[in-house]
C-alpha cells in the first residue's frame, strides 16, 4: 500500500511570498538607515532595489489581469532590475561613479534576449538568460570590491565579497544546467534544483544588501572612532589618544631595550598671531603647520596635538643623532613653511625640546616628558627657533 502523500507548508509560492516580506523589512531598515545618513547614497539606491524586487516577487505571487507572458515579463524585468542596482550601490559606497547608459543598454539587451531568444516556450533558455545576467552584473561587483582593497580590513567587504562571488558560482551552475537539459523544459529532479538555486540567488542578493548596510555602519563606526581620537583641528592625535599611543611604545621600547626619542614642539611667539590677526588666522596656521610635520615625519612616527600651540612626536628606533637630525629638519620646515592666509603671509618658527630614552633615568612616560619640557624651555631661553637635546649644568639645578 503506497505511503500517502502529506502536503508540506513550504511549497515554493508560500517560501516565496515569505521571502518577499523580509526583503520588504530589509528595505525599511535600510531606508531608516538613510534617513539617519543621507551621505551615504548608497542605502538609498538598496531601499529602492528592495522596494522594486519585492514588487516583482509580489507580482510572481499575485493573479493579475493580464496574460501570463507578459505577467512573467514584468516580474522577470523587476526582479533582475535589482542587480544593475546592487552594481550602482556598490559603486556610490566605493566613491565611484555611475555610467547609467551602459546599465540602460545592458538590461534592455537581456531583456530582448529573455523575450525574443528564450520566449514563452523555452523554459531552459530563460533560466541561462537570467543566469547570464547574474554572472555579468556580479562578476562586475567582485571586480569593484577587490578594487577597493581599502575596505579588506572589514568584516562587512569581506561578507560581500564572499556573497558576490558565491552568487556567480550558483549562476554558472544555472547555467550549466540549462545549457545541458536538451528539451525545452527541465525534468522533475532537475526543476526542484532550479527552483532551489533560484531561491539561493534570492537570499544571497538579499544578504548582499545586509553586508552594504554592514559595511556603511562599520564606516560610520570608524569615523566616530577617528573623531574621539583626533583633534577636530589639525586631525592628528588628540592628548588623550597620543598619550595612550606613547605609553605603550615607552613601554615596549623598555622592554625591548630599544631607542626611543621624543620630540615637544611649541610654535613661538603664537599669542601674537592670534592677538594681531585673530583667532581664525591662527588657526589656519595650526592647520597647515600639523600638515607640515605629517609630511616631515618619518613613516611610523606618532604625531599628536599637546594643547594650544604645543605638538609632540614620538620617534620610535630613534637614535640620540637621528632624533637631532629629525628634529632639526622639522625646525627648519616650520621656518621656510611661511603660512598662507587668504592675501596674508605670515613668517613662523618653533622651538624643540628632544628627550632620548634612558631606561636607568626614565621609569615611566612622565619622566621622558618632563625632560622634553625643560628642553624645550631652555630652547626658549637661548633664543627660540632651535633644537635643544642636551640639558645646561645650570639647567638640573
């Protein structure tokens, strides 16, 4: 006696119309996430993806009055309409821009193809249309990611990437199929693998959106994170931020038994800027000097804004000459920098006190400042606009 058949909830109309609401859930996520960052013109362009492949799934589900081909037409256009997007989405969140036309041009070739070639007869020559133009659309979004090496160090580029490339290997395998089945349509087994690896291309496009929007809030992340370590004028480190950078060099360098050197920098004469040409203008000069010793300074020093006219610069695998001869240089920068304001051109210089690391002498990062500090005032006193890396017997008394 045969096995009845129990019927099961999960047929494809009902799996799909469930699918349908989580991309209508997505997007409003994604839109909310806009609403919150208009910058980002990426999420706006995946909320509107998402709003037109729910409609197409929508219309796959739905009787409407029309004929059957030109119903499945119009899903089909809708739901492959949100690739060219997912390509424009990806592009605006790399800073790129977009060649509408050539998007233009490609859809409407695919869907010439998917009406004229394929047709309403041929169900196999539709699954390699649409197939075609997953491996075309995806491979030009691996092509975009793997530009954007910048992004590698983040989870949600990684996600995409993985995702986008998993979706071209699910096409080509569409493709296969449909390249291989010599009749018009697919057997039983064959037809509940295609329904399958279509709805594999839904979920994956859908969890591509999820790693855009990942990807944006990692972003955001990194600048609220950059803005707490930063000093909002000149964008190096704040005294906060170098202090805990300079505490654990000091204390690797000890460890190590390695050169250290510190460098405090005090512009002189800065109040008289500030009282004779205001506060703005000083503050452009502070600008462009903290631009001055990013250019100056060696790869892997740490740069920091100590407070008002005062910078350090923490010199890892210094040595005492070294340390001289890079201070020196930045000195003589500040001197030839002559700022720009507007018609105002200005003449600066700066004072530089040098500690080097003695580990007998220096316990803990205090100490290393303390002795740049009275470097720096014995600079000061000797007549500003040089480099001081040896203290005066009259100055330890």
């Amino acid at each position: 006696m045969p096995s009845p058949i129990i019927p099961s909830i999960l047929d494809f109309k009902t799996t799909l119309l469930s699918t349908t609401g989580y991309t209508a859930m997505l997007t409003l996520v994604v839109l909310m996430f806009w609403l919150y960052n208009r910058n980002e013109r990426a999420l706006l362009t995946l909320g509107i993806a998402g709003c037109i492949a729910a409609c197409g799934t929508l219309i796959a589900y739905l009787p409407l009055p029309i004929p059957a081909w030109p119903n499945l037409v119009l899903d089909t256009f809708l739901l492959l309409l949100y690739h060219p997007l997912a390509v424009v989405a990806t592009r605006q969140l790399l800073g790129l821009r977009n060649d509408w036309r050539f998007h233009l041009a490609a859809l409407t070739i695919i869907m010439l193809c998917f009406v004229f070639w394929a047709g309403p007869g041929s169900y196999t020559r539709r699954v390699g249309v649409t197939a075609c133009a997953h491996i075309l659309y995806w491979s030009m979004i691996v092509a975009l990611l793997y530009r954007g090496r910048q992004w590698r160090t983040m989870m949600g580029y990684r996600l995409g990437l993985g995702l986008a490339a998993l979706t071209i290997g699910v096409a080509l395998f569409r493709l296969a199929m449909s390249w291989l089945e010599k009749g018009s349509n697919f057997s039983g087994v064959d037809q509940l693998l295609v329904m399958f690896t279509s709805l594999s291309l839904f979920w994956l496009t859908f969890c591509y959106s999820l790693s855009l929007l990942f990807i944006s809030y990692e972003r955001l992340l990194l600048q609220v994170r950059q803005q707490a370590q930063q000093d909002g004028l000149t964008q190096l480190y704040n005294h906060r931020t170098f202090h805990e950078q300079a505490a654990a060099m000091f204390s690797r360098s000890r460890q190590r038994g390695e050169t250290l050197a510190l460098l405090l920098i005090d512009l002189d004469h800065f109040k008289e800027v500030n009282d004779r040409y205001g506060h703005q203008v000083g503050d452009e000069v502070l600008r462009q000097l903290a631009d001055c010793l990013r250019a100056e300074s060696r790869q892997g020093d740490v740069l920091g804004r100590h407070g008002g006219e005062e910078f350090v610069v923490m010199l890892p695998l210094a040595s005492r000459v070294e340390a001289c001869n890079v201070a020196d240089r930045l000195r003589l920068a500040i001197a030839n920098l002559q700022p720009r304001v507007g018609e105002l051109q200005l003449s600066i210089s700066a004072s530089i006190g040098v500690a080097c690391l003695r580990p007998p002498e220096h316990e803990n990062l205090a100490s290393l400042f303390l002795e740049a500090d009275l470097l720096l005032y014995q600079a000061k006193r000797k007549g500003r606009n040089r480099v001081e890396i040896e203290r005066e017997p009259e100055a330890q008394h």
